[in-house]
C-alpha cells in the first residue's frame, strides 16, 4: 500500500507521501471505517448486537415473522443447494457455506445486520434489491457488517453467499 525505504544511516523509514495519499483515495468505500470498533459503524448497532446475541438457530430456507425486530443463527448449507432465486451479486466458491431466509415485508427501509463477513443480498420481484447504505467494521466483537436496503411491500428473499462458517447470525429490522 505504501513504500518505506530505509534511510541510509538506519533510521526511521521514509514513508512515500504521495503514495498514502493515492492509496486513501484509491481505497474502497468499504474499507474506510473497517477498525475502531462497534462505534465506528455509520448508526446505532446495540439494539442489532442484542438480537445477534440471542438469535435462535433456524436452517437455511426459513420464513421469518419480521413484523418487529428479529434475530437468528442460520445453518448454512452447500451454495448449490442454497436455494437462490437470483445469482448473487459476489462470487463465491461452489462448496461455500450459504443460505436463504424468507420474509414479507411493509414498504420502507430494513436493516440487516450480520455477525460474519459474507456477502448478502435481497431479492423482490426476481430482482437484486439496492443497498441504500452500507457500514461495516472489522473489530466489532458480535456485528461485523450492517445494511439498510429500501424495500417495497411484498416477499423478500435474504441470500447468503461466501461465509467463512457454517452458520451466521443475521439480524433484521424496519427502520422508523
């Protein structure tokens, strides 16, 4: 990312300021606030901590009430037998743990907030749901990655791809 050099006698080593400023500027939005822990996300997580920490477990493929806020641990299963009704957006290994939850939705905004770093999208109508903003932070001991996507009434299909466990922890809730 940067170079650093040796000076001659020892000492310190010379950082390239040009080349911190151009990997700033080059860095992915997401990366941005990657460290800093659970109060670096861009809103409040503790109500989503909360229903991370008290998920009950529930395999992959399950309708969810998410009438209020709702927690749970999905079991995973292969990505080819995941279910999706729509390639995810990010590529993953073909034996990777994945998984679908099942829910309806009133329209407005949803935040879904997950435990592990894995990519996950919302299908309605077929189609990939827009994220409307995305936060996320490497050193969050329970939430690692929060999303608030802007959905329409009607069912929603919550897809897990790429996780590096076998289950994960998704919590889901309407935004006022």
């Amino acid at each position: 990312m940067t170079s650093s050099r040796r000076s001659p006698g020892g000492g310190r080593p010379r950082r390239s300021i040009a080349g911190v400023v151009l990997a700033v500027l080059l860095a992915p939005p997401s990366l941005a606030e990657e460290t800093g822990g659970c109060g670096k996300f861009k809103w409040p997580i503790e109500a989503d901590k909360a229903l991370l920490a008290t998920a009950e477990r529930v395999p992959s493929g399950t309708q969810l009430d998410v009438s209020g806020p709702k927690g749970v641990r999905v079991e995973l299963v292969d990505a080819d037998k995941a279910g999706f009704e729509v390639q995810p957006e990010k590529p993953y290994p073909p034996g990777a743990p994945a998984g679908v939850l099942r829910f309806e939705v009133r329209a407005g905004v949803y935040q879904i907030t997950t435990t592990d770093r894995l990519w996950f999208d919302v299908v309605q109508d077929g189609k990939l749901a827009e994220g409307a903003e995305f936060s996320g932070v490497l050193d969050c001991d329970g939430a690692r990655k929060s999303v608030r996507f802007r959905l329409k009434d009607g069912p929603a299909l919550l897809q897990l791809s790429g996780s590096p466990a076998r289950t994960t922890a998704v919590a889901i809730s309407r935004m006022p």
